[in-house]
C-alpha cells in the first residue's frame, strides 16, 4: 500500500497579510485509489472568509478581510483538494478591537477653542496608535498612551483688521488699514491661552475715501432759465460730500471730486410755464375782429435731457361748442320784445310786453368756425301780479260799485290772470 503526502496551500489559518496560514492536509492513496469527489477531508473553525468583504487599511497599507467562518476541505476526487467556500458555515464580522495594525501618534480629545466658537482642536498627542476591527465590517484607530501637546503648540492663527467709528460719534465701523494678528497655542495643560502677535498694513492714506455708503448729498445742480433770467430750477444731477481718511486714523469731509453726479433731466421734462397765447378766428372771415376761439397754446421751458433746455409750445383746449356766442357786445342785434294779446271785455284786443325778448347774433359752430343765430325768449317773464291793464267793462263789486276786470301776469311765460279789484 502507498501513502503519498500534500500539503494545500489554498486554506490559511495561522495569519498573513489576510489574516491566513496553512495547514497540512493529509489524502492517503490506498490500493490504487483516491478519496471520492466532496469526502471532508479536514474542517477549519473561525478562519477568514475569503470570498467576503474587506476593508483597507491605511495604517498598513493593505486590505483586510472583515469576517470570519467555518470552512471545510473537500476532495477533488483525482488527488487533488479544494476549500468549500460556497458552503462556509458561521459567517460573521470579526469581533470589535480584532487587530489589525499599529501605526503612528494621534491626536485626540477634541477642546472647542476659543469656547463658544465651535472650532474644535484635538489637545493630547497618543504615543502610537492601532487600528481594530470594530464589530460591524469597519475598523477604528485608537490612541496607545498620550500627553498634551507641549506648551505654546500652535493651535492656529487669525487676524482682525483694525476699526474706526465713522463719524467717530456713531456705531458704524470701518476698517482702518492696518491688521492686528494674532495666536492661539495650547498651554501644555490641556488649555490653551490667546495672545497679540503683531500689527501688520498701514493707516490709509490721506485722501482715501473710507466708505461710498457714507456719502450724503450737500445740494442739488441749477441752472437759469432762461438765461438771464434769475429764475434757477434743479437740472436733475447734485453735490456730495464724503469722508476720507487723513494718513493719521482719522476722518474729515470732503466734497466728491467727481462732483456734480447723478443724470440730467430727460429730454421733454416739463421746468416751467412761460405764458400762453389764444387762437383767434377773424369774424366775419374777410375785413373782421379777432375773436378767441377757445383753443391755444402753452409755451412750456423744457430741460432738453444735457442740462440744458429748450422753449415747447403744447396746444391747450377746444373749440367752443356749437351754440356759444361769439361776442354779445358785438354782433348781437335785431332786438324784439316778445308780447302776449290780452283780451280785454268789451275792449279790442291788445299786445302787451311780457318781459322777454329775442335778438340776432353770432355763435360758434364747435369745429372753430361761425354762424348766424337767433336767441328767443331770452331774459325773464315779469313778476307774478305785474299789473298789465284795466278794461272798461265794468262790474258790480261786493259793495255794490262798479269795478273794471284788471290783468296781472302770472310769472310764467306769457301768461296772465284776470280778477276784479
């Protein structure tokens, strides 16, 4: 009988970069004839999970399985042997604090400085470190030993620019040129103290305008129009005075040397009336007066949008309506008393003036031409009981004498009543 020895080298159990070894495996050749396909030949317990997950680890340089198993070694059934990673029993990750390696000094125990800031800076230094499983697949770096860092390590440095009230009287601030620097540094105590370092730039220069926000306008622009008129309005643009720097941290105003600023008025703004002046009709159209025909034009100073300005005629009303007299103290003529006949008994009948009249004139006719009118009725009727005449007819009165019937007028138009006295 033969026995012929293997060793497998595709099963590490005793450690490695993977955490793996070796083993012996031991197939026996009995008669000519090799272990069937699948017989166990050995089973490993708590070794690397070779076809799971890993992780790198940057404090060795290398990655790393994360869990472990049970796995056992199978025949090839030809004197051959293969781990059965398919069918590896009790997969888990590696126990938290499994080690992995161990690397340099660390810092940690975070300190918020300076408090309230939220800036946090690790106060101790580890003698050396090492990195671990930590139980779920990851790994964690713990600190070997430590102390605090020595005193006046630097923690980090800032600066703070240097500020002047501006006016000096008010709450607003601006920067003043130069910077103040400054370091925090641990104390060796776990603490950390805060300290001047040096003041670095320079006061700004004198003539340096210390902020566009701080200007203030002083007045507005004129000019004369028209021209030798003494009659100034504002032309749109105006001065402002600022504040500058004088090289020494001190503040002064000023006026802006790009002074006056801001645009003119647009071209077509209205500055102000310089009169008007009527449209006239001549009436009658050949050899006529001139009469006012309701329409004009305003002659209005306009800025001309370059500060300077122009005159603008802009015509004004309408025509008068159809109907309004051209002039009463002019064309109105013809004038006739209007009258009422009043029956009068045995008397003829008679006309009597009621209190209107009627009269030619001339009136517009809306479209600034002209017309020949009559106005009737015009005026008003006299008084109710305006006495008008007595007839001769006479009549017996309550006292028994002989009165004649009298007319009144009524105060409408025309109209009267009668009664005896």
């Amino acid at each position: 009988m033969a026995v012929r020895l293997k060793f497998a080298n595709d099963l590490n159990i005793f450690g490695g970069s993977r955490g793996a070894g070796g083993f012996l495996s031991t197939p026996v050749l009995i008669g000519g004839g090799y272990p069937a396909y699948g017989t166990v030949l050995s089973t490993a317990y708590g070794v690397d999970y070779e076809i799971g997950a890993e992780i790198f680890s940057p404090m060795a340089s290398a990655y790393f399985f994360t869990q472990i198993c049970n796995v056992n070694t199978l025949a090839d059934g030809v004197g051959g042997t293969f781990v059965d990673w398919a069918n590896a029993g009790n997969v888990q990750y590696k126990a938290n604090g499994t080690h992995i390696a161990y690397g340099d000094a660390i810092s940690f125990n975070p300190v918020e400085v300076p408090t309230d800031s939220g800036n946090y800076n690790n106060n101790t230094e580890s003698d050396s470190s090492e990195e671990t499983h930590n139980g779920t697949g990851g790994s964690s770096i713990t600190p070997i030993g430590g102390h605090y860092w020595p005193v006046t390590t630097l923690i980090y440095g800032h600066s703070v620019n240097q500020q002047d009230g501006v006016p000096e009287t008010s709450s607003n601030y601006f920067d003043n040129g130069l910077t103040d620097n400054y370091e925090y540094r641990w104390d060796g105590n776990g603490g950390y103290i805060h300290f001047w370092v040096n003041t670095t730039g320079s006061l700004y220069a004198d003539g340096t305008e210390v902020a566009e926000g701080l200007r203030y306008t002083t007045s507005n622009t004129q000019t004369e129009v028209p021209t030798s008129s003494n009659s100034y309005y504002d032309n749109g643009q105006h001065n402002e005075d600022t504040y500058y720097w004088n090289g020494s941290g001190n503040t002064y105003t000023g006026a802006l040397a790009s002074n006056p600023i801001g645009s003119f008025y647009a071209d077509g703004t209205f500055i102000a009336s310089n009169g008007s002046t009527p449209n006239y009709t001549a009436v009658p159209t050949e050899n006529g007066s001139n009469f006012e025909n309701g329409t004009g034009n305003n002659h209005d100073w306009l800025w001309n949008g370059s500060g300077g300005y122009r005159n603008e005629d802009t015509p004004y009303g309408s025509y008068y309506g159809d109907g309004t007299e051209v002039d009463a103290n002019v064309f109105r003529c013809n004038f006739i008393n209007n009258q009422a006949e009043i029956p009068v008994g045995c008397d003829p009948p008679a006309l009597y003036d009621n209190g209107l009249y009627s009269f030619d004139t001339v009136t517009w006719d809306g479209n600034g031409g002209y017309q020949s009118s009559n106005f009737s009725e015009q005026g008003n009727p006299f008084p109710f009981g305006t006495f008008i005449t007595q007839n001769n007819c006479f009549a017996c009165g309550v006292d028994g004498s002989l009165y004649g019937l009298a007319y009144f007028w009524d105060g409408s138009y025309g109209s009267y009543i009668n009664t005896y006295p």
